[in-house]
C-alpha cells in the first residue's frame, strides 16, 4: 500500500536520512523506533509531504506523490504536543478536518459523535479544550485525526508527554481503536516497550538508515546487531576474541555459533540459576520490576543478567549462583 524507495534527506550538508526502503501494507501498524535523532520524524514528514527535499520514491498504491501536496494525501497526522486549537471546545476541533473537507452538516456532527464515543470522550462534546488533562487531550487529538477516515493515519510520539501509568495503559487502547477502524499506521516512538505493545512490524532506526525490520517477538528474540541489542536493553553483550570449529571465545567463556560473529548476546530469556551451572558469579544487584526480579551477577570474566520470576526469586545481594547460558545470539556490526 505504501512504498518507499531510497529515502534520502539532508539538512544544511548533515545526512538525516540513508537510502530508506520500506514497503508498508494495507491494516498494518508498524513502528519506527529508534534514539532521538535518528530520522524517524523526518521520515514521517517526508510521507507525509511536509518536506520535499529529499531523493527517493514515496509510493501510494504505485502513484507517486511527489507533485501531490499534504492536503491531497488524506493522510491524518498527530503530533506528540496534539495541536489542538485553543479557540475551539472539543467537538469543534474534531470537526475541523471534516470542515475542510466540506463534509455536509449532519454527517459532520455523526461523525463527530461517534469518534468521540469510539475515543471514549462521548460526554465531551462541549468541553473547552483547556480544561483537559493530558490524556483527554490525547484521546480528543486521535479522534480528530480519525475524523476524516484518512487512508493512512501517523502518529509521532503521541504519548510521549504522558506519565508512564497513562502511556501504558493508552498505548493498548490505541492499537484496539486502530484495528477497529481497519486503518494503515506509522508510528513513531523512541520507547521500545511501546513499539512491543503496539506494532506489527517494527523498524529499527540508527544515524538515518533502517539497521533491523522484524515482528516484536521476533525482534526480542533474535536481535541482529549489537547496537539493536543494545538499544533493546540487553546488557550481555561480548566481543569475540576468536572462533574455531564452531565455538566463540568471550571474556565469559565459549560459546556454540553458526559462523564467525564479531560479538554475542547471552540472551536473558535463556540464562538459567542451576545447581549445576558452569557460570558461577556473585549477586551484586537485585532489582524488583514486578511480575520478575532481575539480577546482576558478577562472574569472574565479567557481569552477566538475567531475569527470574519474582514469585520464586528469593536470591539476595552478595549470594553466589552458579548459571546456565542456554540461548546464545550471534550478532554482526
């Protein structure tokens, strides 16, 4: 549905954007994640035709919308501040893009009425949009860029300003609407936790160039680069010193690989407490997250962490434990 081909954007002499290709399909939610900085909402402006100077293809169901202004897109775009016009009470600046597109009265007013309702802002109708709290705001903002059934619908950072209780509980409310409405979705986060509980596919961004595409399991599971790993949260990740007949040298031991590989990830899903272990280290933190405890533990080449249900972790600081590392994940770069 959407096609973009060799993507590349400067500003001044500074490279922002790296020959980017990516081929989005119809219903689908993906997410351009990745550090400030790294083009994601530049990317964003240039589909959605805010900014025109760039090389590449931007393809539409194969119609190039290069020559085609924002306007003419109808593609709906929410921006993490919302933008909502002070002057207007809710309904009204949920009817704006409506008025623009010179929908009839009535169906102005039942289209309003039942995004409103779908957003779950249906008694809002007349409120003044200065008396919200973030996330009505939030909420009113997605029905107005819902409003018009835009073909496309992009979202930049839109939880970003929200506490981190609101933001986890709106990020799942958002995919539900999303798929209710059986839109197409770009968007754009730098929080991974986010991309996880949203996306279809998620796109790793770094320095402009697209480093990893993959489902967010799949992304979890088998990150390909050290900096995805890296950026993902994982901390065990080691260099290679050698490779011979199939096994890794690390500064914690050696480890079964298909090919040579500059670094590994000992993936925390797949380091295990044994008895029998043939890591053995010394608990040097133990952190509480809730549903699991993690810990650090200091082994004699270096640290390593893992993740144990807190119903069963009753391992303390300063405590040695002896570990199983059973899924090693080859990384390049």
């Amino acid at each position: 549905m959407l096609s973009l081909e060799n993507i590349s954007a400067r500003y001044t002499e500074v490279p922002v954007l790296n020959d980017i290709s990516l081929q989005i399909e119809s219903g689908e939610i993906v997410c351009l994640l990745g550090p400030s900085g790294c083009g994601k909402s530049t990317l964003l402006r240039v589909i959605a035709g805010l900014l025109d100077e760039y090389s590449g293809s931007v393809r539409w169901d194969k119609q190039d919308l290069r020559a085609m202004p924002p306007y003419q897109r109808d593609f709906g775009l929410m921006f993490q501040d919302y933008a909502l016009f002070p002057h207007l009470n809710v309904s009204r600046n949920v009817a704006f893009g409506l008025e623009m597109r010179h929908y009839p009265r009535a169906e102005r007013d039942k289209r309003v009425k039942e995004m409103l309702s779908l957003v779950g802002m249906g008694n809002y109708y007349h409120r003044d949009v200065n008396e919200l709290s973030g996330g009505e705001k939030q909420r009113v903002a997605l029905a107005r860029s819902l409003a018009p059934q835009p073909r496309l619908l992009m979202l930049d950072e839109p939880l970003g300003s929200l506490d981190a209780l609101l933001r986890e509980r709106l990020v799942t409310e958002l995919r539900e609407i999303i798929q209710k409405q059986g839109l197409t979705a770009i968007y754009v986060t730098h929080d991974r936790q986010e991309a996880y509980a949203i996306a279809d596919r998620i796109v790793i961004m770094n320095n402009g160039r697209i480093v990893q595409i993959d489902r967010p399991q799949a992304l979890y599971h088998s990150p390909r680069t050290q900096f995805v790993a890296q950026f993902l949260g994982f901390t065990n990740v080691y260099p290679v010193t050698s490779f011979d007949r199939g096994m890794a040298e690390t500064a914690i031991g050696r480890f079964p690989v298909t090919a040579s590989t500059p670094a590994v990830l000992v993936h925390p899903d797949g380091l295990q407490l044994a008895d029998e272990g043939t890591l053995v280290g010394t608990i040097i933190d133990r952190r509480f997250t809730g549903e699991t405890v993690v810990l650090t533990a200091k082994i004699e080449q270096g640290e390593v962490t893992l993740s144990v249900p807190s119903s069963v972790s009753k391992h303390l600081v300063g405590e040695t434990v002896r570990l199983n590392a059973k899924r090693i994940v080859p990384l390049v770069e």
